[in-house]
C-alpha cells in the first residue's frame, strides 16, 4: 500500500470526524490497512485505536462504502460493533444455520444466510471465535469498536490466507502520522 493512499485515507477519516464533531484524543494510534490484497477502496479499514488497557481497548473506524473488513474472528477478543454514524453491514459465518448474538443488549439467533445491518446508534455484540465481515452501507460509516484487550499482532484469524493484517507500506511521499504497525 502507498503512504500516499495510506495519507488519503487518513484525510478522509478526518474530514468524516470533524464532519460529524467526533473529536480524537491528542496523538491518536492510526491503523490504515489494505489486509496486503492491494486494493484499499475494496478491501481495506481505517482505524484508530483510543484507548489500550490490559482489560479492554476501544476503537473508532472509518469504513467507505462496500469497503470489506474480510471474514475473520477472534479467538481471545469480545467486541461490541458499535455503529456510530450511517449504516454498516454485517456478514456473520458459521457451519450452523444461526448464530446467538446479543444486538441492542438483547440475544437473537441471527441467520447467516442473512446481513445484519446496524443503523447508527445499533451495535452487536461478537463473542470469542464468531467470523464476522463488514462494510459501509452508506457512502461511509463511523463505527465504534468497544473490547476486551486488543492484540492485532496475535488474535485476528482470517479465513483468506493471502489476508495479512497489516499493509507492507510503500514510502513514496511523508507520512501524516505514525502508524500502529509503523516501526
């Protein structure tokens, strides 16, 4: 991934923010991926982490229409997809033909053959080795992201192999900020 598309979407996110008056912390830990496929408006997210404690992590993205986080799961993380503004889809996985998640603070038996879409303000509540992919469904969506503690280096399982979590970045203009995988 460019630094150049890396900056764009960081841009982007700003703008989207300052739009809707979701102000960041002071030197907040960016997150810009591709998942290494090479191709950031189909298969990408911005991130930034705002809080990383040993119990819990919270997070707030930026995700562009159609814009896929791939199929993947955690095997040691819970997290709350908080839908912030717009509307994200949710595809849910399983070799079962639900899946029992709490939506809203509430269980439902959610069919997999079906998207769960959030509006802003819905959230969904993903349990410890639940597959899950998403996207905007709205030109973008601002999505909040509340866990227990965070570990990208050792706890994201995708089920595309040729899927890595973070972009090999290409240097060809200065960076904006620091990112989390920057070294």
């Amino acid at each position: 991934m460019k630094r150049s598309e890396i900056n764009n979407a960081i841009r982007a996110a700003s703008s989207a923010f300052e739009r809707h008056h979701w102000y960041l912390p002071p030197n907040p830990k960016w997150d810009v991926t591709d998942f290494g496929l090479g191709d950031f408006d189909k298969t990408g997210l911005t991130s930034i982490n705002l809080a990383e404690q040993p119990e819990y992590c919270e997070k707030i993205m930026y995700v562009k229409k159609n814009q896929v986080t791939p199929d993947h799961y955690h095997a040691k993380k819970k997290e709350d997809i908080i839908c912030r503004i717009g509307r994200l889809a949710v595809q849910l996985f399983s070799d079962e033909e639900t899946v029992r998640l709490q939506v809203n603070g509430e269980y439902r038996d959610l069919p997999v053959d079906r998207l769960l879409i959030l509006n802003a303000g819905e959230r969904v509540t993903l349990t410890q080795g639940v597959r899950h992919a998403f996207w905007a469904d709205t030109e973008y969506a601002i999505v909040g992201e509340v866990s227990t503690a965070n570990d990208d280096m050792n706890d994201n399982f995708f089920t595309n192999p040729q899927v890595g979590r973070f972009s090999e970045i290409i240097e060809d203009e200065p960076p904006l900020v620091k990112l989390v995988s920057d070294k």
